[in-house]
C-alpha cells in the first residue's frame, strides 16, 4: 500500500498515512478534528526486490567496473609541514 502524506490547514499538523490508491484522501485532522485536511505530493518508496537487483545499480555480479582497482583504494601520501631546527634561547 502507499503511503500519503497529509497537512492540516487549520493547525499545521502533519503526518503520514497507508492508504489503498483507490480510497478517498482523508478529510478530517486527526489532531484539530477540523475539515482542513490537504494530501501533499511525496517522493513515495522504491525498493526492488528479488534476485539480480543491487543497491548499485549493476544487475551482475563480477563485472570490471563494479571492482574497485588497486589504485583507487591506496590513501594518497599526505604532504609534511616543513621542519625548522629548534633555536636554543
């Protein structure tokens, strides 16, 4: 089921609720009980699910470009203040 999100006009209260896509938007706040109720436009879920989907995005296992290559993974050498010799007071 998707979830909505709703505000209310009256009090600003917002939430979030589950809703079948073919029931009607909600129309009384749950906190004010006022008939003020607005359904905002969310991003909404995507998650895929099953074999062959990776949070990378590349459907296969063991390809070139999903291997990170020695040279990306060793640290980059980190330059050293230049040294002064101690002066003797």
């Amino acid at each position: 089921m998707p979830t909505y999100e709703y505000s209310c006009k009256a009090c600003d209260h917002g939430f979030e609720t589950e809703q079948r896509i073919t029931a009607d938007p909600l129309k009384t706040c749950p906190k004010c009980h006022a008939d003020q109720l607005i359904r905002l436009v969310g991003t909404g879920n995507f998650i895929l699910k099953g074999s062959g989907w990776y949070s990378d995005l590349y459907s296969g296992s063991g390809s070139a470009s999903s291997t990170p290559s020695a040279e990306s993974t060793t640290p980059a050498p980190t330059p050293s203040a230049p040294t002064t010799p101690a002066s003797s007071d």
